[in-house]
C-alpha cells in the first residue's frame, strides 16, 4: 500500500508526503524483506538512492530506474490532458 501512495505523491508532486511515505517504507523494510520497494519510490520520484541498493535487478539500474520514472511522467502526462 505504501508503495503505490508513494507513486500517486510521486505522480501529484507531493515532496513532502513523498518524503513520509519512503521513511515508511524504510522502517517497514528494514529487515531486507522487500527492501527494493524503497529504491523504486526513489526511482519513480526521480530521486537519488541515500546509499547503494543491495537490490540485484534482472536489468541494469538505470534502466529500472527509467521504466519507474517513465509509468509516473505517463500518469503526469494523462492528468494533464484529462485522460
């Protein structure tokens, strides 16, 4: 549930309830369980990783980084032209 408030901020532009949510998710991870939801609400608010990920993703980082980036630039886009 995190995860997707994480992109509806991320998609409104909402910093600082961005900024609660991943601080959330970082306590609800913190045992390494699902860690990666933390790197991909950085990724979809275009955000830097505070440290390197442990995560090992099936593409590289940057290209993971870009699809997250890339569903929350679309959303953007359909609220803007009423879609």
């Amino acid at each position: 549930m995190e995860l997707a408030l994480a992109f509806h901020h991320a998609v409104r532009g909402e910093d600082q309830d961005l900024a609660a949510t991943i601080s959330r998710l970082r306590g609800l991870t913190a045992t390494g369980d699902f860690a990666y939801f933390t790197d991909i609400a950085h990724f979809m608010a275009a955000l830097p990783l505070p440290e390197p990920s442990t995560t090992r993703w099936t593409k590289n980082e940057d290209d993971v980084r870009s699809a997250w980036r890339g569903l929350v630039q679309v959303r953007q886009e359909r609220l803007r032209t009423g879609n």
